[in-house]
C-alpha cells in the first residue's frame, strides 16, 4: 500500500523508536516514561490468553525453564521452529490459528509469540515500522510500496528487548543468505545478508534491517501495540488493509510468497539450478555387483 511519507514526518509515534541516520540510539525502544508494564500483559481477541491450549503450550515449553529470559528464549526457539509461510489475512489471525497453521509471516507469528510471553507473565508488546520492499526482493514484486513490519518487544530486565530473528525459520534464512551471498545482494528472499537468526535474551535481533546498513533501516515508527488489528484499525494511514479489495489481493499474494520461500527453501542455489543427489551406499553396491 502506498504511504505518503512526507506527511508522517510532521506527525509523531505513539512512542519514541530511537531510529536515527546513525543507527539505533542508545535510548531506541527503550521503557517508556510512566509506561506500567503490566498494561503489557493485557489479553485481547487475537492474543486469547484464556485458552487453555496457550497456556499449557507456555507452560510445557518452559518447565524447565527459572528466570524470564530463560522462558523468553524458550518461546523465540519455538516461533522460529514454525516455516516462515503467509496466512491470508495475517491481521486478524489469532494465536490458536497460528498453531493450526504452523506456519506464520512477521503478524501472525508475533501474535502467537506475544500471546505465549503474556501467558508467563512477562510483558512484551507489538512494534510496528514502515520498511523498504526490498526485502522480499526474489518472493513477490511488491510494485516498490513500502511494508509494515512487526516485531516483538520483551520487557527483560527492567529493558525492552526488540526481536524479529524468529520470523524467517532457520532453513529458510540460511537458503536466503546463500541465495542473497550469491547474487550480491544485500536485501531479498525475507532477509537481510547479515541479518540475524539468534537471540541471546540480552539486546536486539533484527533479521530484515541492520545497523551495519543505515539504508535497510526502518522508514517510519507507528509505535507498539498489542496485536495487528489493534493497529491497522486505528491508524488511518493503514486502515485500508482492512478493506475486502486489499484482503483479496494479500489472498493471492499469500499464495505466491508460500510457493516462492518453499522453491528456495529445497534449493537455495541459483533459480533453474537442481542440486546433484548424491548416490547412497546402497546404490554404490548395486553398481559393483553389475
């Protein structure tokens, strides 16, 4: 969708992100001033924290788990483990139907993600930024249109950690790196070349922009929020994403993204290039008894 960024300029974030020419400021996403997290644990429709089959997943990932980073790290390994996969209508999809899905894009995922943090307790919230297109260079042609982008933010620590690395499952970012690796790029297939696909619990872990590249930083803060309807509903500027038109178009659009990342995903080598199978043992033997 088109965004006319001139105009956002003049009008200020829910909060301030801390985006700057040089990077990420020491004060980027930090606590707010007279933030209560505990407003940070609040259930909505879409997060369903009432559920019992959230809970018990919180709770059966975590058992052995003490300290809240602990837990935290336990919750990115799983949301990460889930293929990186397109869902319609990834505003208004819930927790529970990322889990009958199994899959999720950057909503959908932190949505279950932040639903699982909530249900242990620890504060965490949704941040949404405005980035370049480029990013999926290679899975669909987006017409140049900047993105809104989600990720998590964890209250750790007296400090909130912002998150995205579990996005991209790990097989699917590393056929993207080796992908971008080849053809010189910085940017496409859903990640950045030096993005990252770890998180220690400790600081920030961006796999779509990087410090170490001011051009693939965010264009534009539209603050946290607890789930995507929350802010595609109250934020004129993307409210049409609700509109029956767009969802139609994302339908199919999902459709593509879904077959592009699983093509690269079985062959992360250049496009009409098929790996060589090697033989197995088994075969080997047939051949010397002929």
């Amino acid at each position: 969708m088109s965004l006319d960024f001139s105009a956002l300029q003049s009008r200020p974030s829910r909060t301030d992100s801390g985006f700057n020419s040089s990077g990420l400021g020491t004060s980027y996403l930090g606590t707010l001033e007279d933030d209560d997290p505990r407003r940070w644990l609040a259930d909505t429709p879409l997060l369903q924290l009432d559920l019992p089959k959230i809970r018990l997943l919180a709770t059966r990932l975590t058992q052995l788990k003490s300290s809240p980073r602990d837990k935290a790290l336990a919750c990115f390994a799983y949301i990460r483990s889930l293929p990186f996969g397109c869902i319609a209508d990834s505003t208004s999809t819930s927790a529970m139907a990322v889990l009958r899905h199994g899959k999720g894009d950057c909503h959908s995922k932190s949505t279950l993600m932040i639903a699982l943090l909530r249900s242990l307790k620890i504060p965490s919230r949704m941040r949404f930024v405005t980035i370049k297109p480029d990013f999926l260079y290679g899975i669909i042609d987006t017409g140049g249109q900047p993105l809104e982008h989600a990720y998590t933010e964890v209250l750790l620590d007296g400090t909130w950690q912002a998150v995205d690395s579990y996005v991209v499952d790990v097989r699917l970012a590393l056929a993207a790196k080796a992908r971008l690796a080849m053809e010189g790029r910085k940017l496409g297939y859903g990640m950045h070349v030096d993005g990252a696909v770890t998180w220690n619990g400790r600081g920030h872990s961006f796999g779509q922009f990087t410090t170490g590249d001011p051009a693939s930083m965010p264009l534009h803060d539209w603050g946290a929020f607890d789930d995507p309807y929350q802010f595609y509903s109250s934020v004129p500027y993307v409210r049409s994403r609700l509109n029956w038109s767009t969802r139609m178009k994302w339908l199919v659009g999902a459709r593509m993204v879904n077959r592009k990342v699983n093509q690269l995903r079985d062959n992360p080598g250049k496009p009409g290039v098929t790996r060589a199978k090697t033989p197995s043992p088994a075969a080997g033997q047939r051949r010397k008894a002929t």
